[in-house]
C-alpha cells in the first residue's frame, strides 16, 4: 500500500524518527508444517516491505526444529551427549536449519536487507559462535541482531561477544537490554530457570532496565566496543523488566545510553602525528 507508507514516513519524518528494523519473532523451522508456513511467509513479507520502506534490517529468531524429521515439538540440544542428542542436533543443521536459511539470505540479498538474527536461548542459534556458523554457511546477509540480555546469563562476556562478532562484520543490528543474575538462586539452582518471569523473587535471573544489571560505566564500554567493531547504528531499547512499568524502564533506560552515546564522529589523530 504506497499511500500507507507514504503517510507512516510522513509521520516519521515530522516527529523527526527513523525505522531502524522491522521485526517478525517466530519459528520459521517449526515440525509443524502450518506454523513454519505462517513463520516463513511472515519473515519474506517484512523483507519486502523492509525494501520498499528502505529499512535495511529485519530482526527475527534462527528458529529450532524438532530432533528428528519425526519430531512435533522443537527440541533444544545443549549438550552432545548421550549421543541421540549430537545425532539431533547434526539434523537440525544439516537438513532443516541451513537448506532453509541459505534460500532466506538469499531472498533478503536479493532485496538488499539484511537478516538480524536474535541469539536467543530455546532456538537453534543461541550464542556467538552458533550465529557465525550460520551466517558462514548461509550468507553474509544473515548476521546478529546483538541482545546481550541473553548472553549474561549465559556466562557470555558480552564485550568479547561485540568484539568476535565484530571481526566479522557480524553485527547487524543492536538491541539494548539489561539482565541481572541473582546469585542467592543461582547459587543452588544454575541458570538454567523455567520458574515463570512474574515471579521474580525466586528466579535465578530477570531482565532489567538499563543500569539496573550493569552499571552505567558498562554501558559506556559496550557502547565503546561497537564503535571499534564498526558498528554505529540503533540501539533499540527493548523492555522486558518484571520490576518497573515500561515508561519508566524505557526513560531510565533513554537517561543511561544518552550519557553513554557518542553524538559525534571522531576526527584525525592529531596528537599521534
């Protein structure tokens, strides 16, 4: 619909906005042949209205299959024993996640947009090195929309992440959200938490606002490696803090990264001449 996006970049353009990425979080390599359908054809309509509304990124998740062509429910492996679960996870791969993500990043290359892929724990691609295999095997299309709310828990050290990812012009997109582990839980329990999210006092780990998992000094230094790694694009808040109201993690949230920002491009090293 021409007018339709005529009229939402008018509006963009008088609040003085822009699109950084527009977003379809699904299951695209779903057992269930309908929900996959619905999953795909969501995420090649967003690649194409991407390219019409000249937003260069959609955000999206890798997608889990099940463990076997059998399978009904999307199986999460993470770890390589006993040995049906490395036999699982080689099917996933080899006969679902890459025959399918080749033809997707090839589509979006075909309409000049990137695919920001979501690490995201209970999805096939979870972690740095899961998304650099995709992206190698696939193509240079598919690349991280970085949330590191899911790398902390992890025990991922979310500077080195930027910097792995970065050395590989990996980085797509950037989503700024906060996560803090709670040890008194983690500490008998690990991190692995299906207590539900509202119930906050006896999970191992909830999503926070901005400074309320990190401190403001590392925000700062995310902010500091992105620009090393070359990235220099959106941070996109993202909210999800069972403690506080949306409005107020997203001002909270608005109030460190404006400290935390670059406004301006460095000039020439003069004081190294």
């Amino acid at each position: 619909d021409e007018a339709a996006q005529a009229e939402l970049q008018a509006t963009l353009d008088d609040h003085g906005l822009r699109v950084s990425a527009l977003a379809t979080h699904n299951n695209p390599l779903h057992p269930d042949d309908d929900r996959a359908a619905t999953a795909d054809r969501e995420l090649r309509e967003a690649i194409e209205l991407a390219a019409q509304l000249g937003v260069e990124t959609v955000t999206t998740f890798s997608g889990l299959p099940a463990g076997s062509p059998d399978g009904s429910v999307p199986n999460w492996i993470t770890a390589p024993w006993p040995t049906e679960h490395a036999d699982a996870l080689e099917y996933q791969w080899e006969e679902v996640a890459v025959p399918y993500w080749s033809e997707v990043a090839a589509f979006a290359a075909d309409h000049g947009v990137d695919v920001a892929i979501e690490m995201h724990p209970n999805m096939l691609v979870y972690e740095p090195h899961g998304l650099v295999e995709l992206r190698e095997r696939t193509g240079d299309a598919v690349g991280a929309n970085f949330d590191p709310s899911h790398l902390y828990w992890q025990g991922v050290d979310v500077l080195d992440a930027v910097r792995f990812l970065g050395e590989r012009d990996a980085i797509h997109h950037v989503h700024a959200k906060d996560t803090k582990v709670y040890d008194a839980n983690a500490r008998t329990k690990g991190v692995l938490d299906t207590t539900p999210y509202d119930d906050v006092e006896d999970r191992s780990w909830l999503f926070r606002t901005i400074g309320y998992g990190h401190g403001e000094d590392h925000w700062k230094d995310v902010v500091s490696t992105l620009r090393m790694a070359g990235y220099d694009g959106a941070l996109s808040i993202e909210h999800e803090d069972a403690l506080t109201s949306s409005r107020e993690g997203l001002e909270k949230a608005v109030d460190v990264l404006q400290r935390a920002v670059f406004g301006t491009r460095p000039g020439d090293a003069y004081w190294a001449e």
